[in-house]
C-alpha cells in the first residue's frame, strides 16, 4: 500500500512522514522497543500500579 505513489503522494501533501520498511525491519524495531520497556518497567509492581490507576 505504502508503496503506491499515489499513497506516496498524498502523505507527502498531508504533511505525514513516511517510512517504508521490509518485514524484517519493522521486526527488529519492535523487537528493540519491546525490549526497551521490558527493562524499563522490571522494577514496577503490576499491583501499584493498578492502585495507582484507580485513583
């Protein structure tokens, strides 16, 4: 889809960036960010922050 020029051409027009990437791109990056807020929120209690949603 992305792939369509006249795609290309409407996002471009509406000020959208665009990216194109292969599917073993677009797996690596998610792979790096799963792993990024897998570290990032070790440290959390699920049951706090639970609390802490309710309020």
């Amino acid at each position: 889809m992305f792939n369509d020029e006249e795609v290309q051409a409407q996002l471009k027009d509406g000020g959208s960036p665009m990216r194109v990437m292969g599917r073993e791109e677009l797996r690596e990056m998610w792979q790096e960010r799963h792993d990024y807020l897998e570290e990032l929120f070790a440290g959390l209690d699920p049951e706090e922050l639970e609390e802490a949603a309710k309020d």
